[in-house]
C-alpha cells in the first residue's frame, strides 16, 4: 500500500460548541438494560453540504426521573478520515477528543421528570472544510465520526464562557485527547486542554455518528448522514441538508 501525506491546507474545523481514543471498540461500550437518563440530540437548522466539507449544529436535551446531580455532558469523539487515490491506494488518519458542555436545569415536566440543556448559546458542531484542496489524485473521502455522549462532573476544565471545553482523557483513561492544532483551533489558541471527569460510572448515555462520503467523478456526490448509534436515545433522522458549492 503506498502511502500519501495529507496537504497542510486541510483544514479540520469543529468551532467552539462541539466536538478521540485508541479505537472505535473504547466507544462503543455496553449499553445497560434501563439507564438513569435519556439523552435526546437533534440537529439545529439545515446542514450545510459541499464538495468541500459540511458544516452541522445540534442540541442536547437531557431527561431523568431523578435529580442527576451532574454538571456536564460529556463526548468522547472518534473520527476517521480515508482518502482514496485514483492507483488504487488509500491514506487513513484516526484521532480522538474528550469534551465537555456544562449542563444547566431547564425544568420539571408534569411527570415529575428533570429537563437539563447545554448553556444557553451554545451548540454542538460538527464542521470539516478544505477538501478542494486535496491533490486531483483524491478520487474519494470519506469521513466518520463516532460520538459517545453522557453526563458527568467536570472539575478543572477551562470552559469558555459559553460553557464548551476540550478535556484530556475520560475519567478511566481509556480515550485520550489526541487532536492536531488546526482541529477546533480558535479554542486550542485559547484555552488549555486540562480538567477531570468524575461519576461517570453509570454513564452509558448515547452513540450517534456523522458520516461523509465524497467520490469527485460521481453526480451523487457528497453523500451526509447522521445516525444513532447502540446507546439510548433520540437522533432526528433523516437530517435535511442543503446542498452548496
């Protein structure tokens, strides 16, 4: 298999309001019978689609028959990214994120259920750009994100004041932060990636994944989704995109 360095010009952009580990396996977790919460995530407006990336926000909203007594909602994020070449070959790269958004309580519904959001503002989102300027010899790209997202307490994190912040590893250390500077870089210039995850033991929440596929000689081309994956909970589907040159 010959091997292709990526471009410097790509540019990998998840902007402050979103969001990896040694391998998609850490992710997937095992998912309990009954769990103490639901969370519900749903894409906020239309997806912006291209030949160049794409660009998707979302919300959380967080639901329990208990008080959770938790101050963040968690993501830990795997992303993989193949480039296939017109000789045949191909070129993956991995990474992984650990990231947090403060939790605030929204309200009690009539069933006595506790309603949380994310702060107020902010959003989750998932953005990739600079696919243009991969060399002619890409004659596909195909980018998947994997996202495990539960409660949890954050301690020491250095949150924006929008409430989002880039963490080192999950609480047992079996996904680590491993980004290269130009992912969610206006945050990484700014903040230090620092902080704890505590009581997260009975955190097995939801897995959704974010799936691109562009093949540059088809008409059908890009292709987006957006899927819930094996945890508990409520992703809209199909997303609406729009496409966009």
């Amino acid at each position: 298999m010959k091997v292709h360095p990526l471009p410097l010009l790509f540019a990998v952009v998840m902007a402050i309001g979103v969001a990896a580990c040694s391998s998609p396996q850490v992710i997937a977790r095992q998912v309990r019978e009954s769990q103490p919460y639901e969370i519900r995530v749903k894409p906020l407006g239309v997806a912006r689609v291209s030949k160049d990336g794409f660009d998707s926000r979302f919300e959380f909203e967080v639901v329990s028959l208990l008080d959770l007594n938790r101050n963040s909602l968690v993501q830990e994020l795997y992303q993989k990214f193949i480039l296939e070449y017109r000789d045949g070959s191909t070129r993956e790269r991995t990474l992984t994120l650990v990231e947090a958004f403060r939790l605030r309580f929204s309200h009690r519904d009539a069933a006595g259920r506790y309603h949380y959001r994310i702060w107020t503002g902010q959003s989750d989102r998932h953005s990739m750009r600079g696919i243009d300027d991969l060399s002619r010899d890409v004659v596909a790209v195909t980018i998947e994100r994997t996202v495990f997202a539960y409660v949890a307490n954050v301690a020491g994190a250095h949150f924006t004041p929008a409430g989002f912040a880039h963490l080192p590893k999950n609480e047992d250390g079996s996904v680590v932060s491993n980004v290269p500077s130009r992912f969610n870089e206006n945050y990484q210039q700014n903040y230090e990636t620092r902080g704890l995850v505590r009581n997260s033991g009975d955190s097995l929440g939801l897995t959704y994944e974010i799936r691109y596929r562009l093949v540059r000689e088809s008409e059908r081309s890009p292709q987006f989704s957006v899927l819930r994956g094996g945890g508990w909970g409520v992703v809209q589907s199909p997303v609406i995109v729009r496409q966009g040159d």
